[in-house]
C-alpha cells in the first residue's frame, strides 16, 4: 500500500522534512516513490510546498495519507480558500 508521509531531510536541530509517496513497508527515512512537496517546521508563515496535483493524483490511486501530512493539507486548503475569497 501506498503512503503519503513525511521523510526527516534536516539535521537534529535543524528539522526539515519531505513530503513522500512511500510504500508503508518502507523505513521513514528509506526508499520512496515520488516526492511530494516540502515542509520547514522552523519557518514562520507558509511554511510548506506542495505539489497539489500529484498527491491528488495518488490519493485517486489509494494512497493513505499520514495525520502529519493531513494537517499540512488542511492548512493549504484553508490558505486556498482564502487567497480565493
């Protein structure tokens, strides 16, 4: 099965991660399919990128998103909607 998760990419006090297709068998840090997007947890403001097509296009093909990634996603979606309104 297919994961949309983040994989850790910064050093101990400097966290940064990537947001990945993995295959749920696959270590955190491991093998991934796809890369998704980033997330700076240290940055202030809009403090990630994501590529909105692709993790649609895996969400339509059965991938299971982590809560972490679903928090990122629902804070993107509020901040889409209001450069919308």
């Amino acid at each position: 099965m297919v994961t949309i998760r983040l994989r850790k990419a910064g050093s101990t006090n400097a966290p940064s991660f990537r947001v990945v297709a993995a295959d749920s068998r696959s270590p955190r840090d491991g093998r991934f399919i796809e890369i998704l997007g980033y997330y700076d947890p240290k940055k202030k403001g809009e403090n990630y990128v994501l590529k909105q097509d692709r993790i649609d296009y895996w969400r339509g093909q059965g991938a299971v998103v982590s809560d972490s990634v679903a928090s990122i996603l629902r804070r993107a979606a509020r901040a889409g909607a209001k450069a919308e309104a």
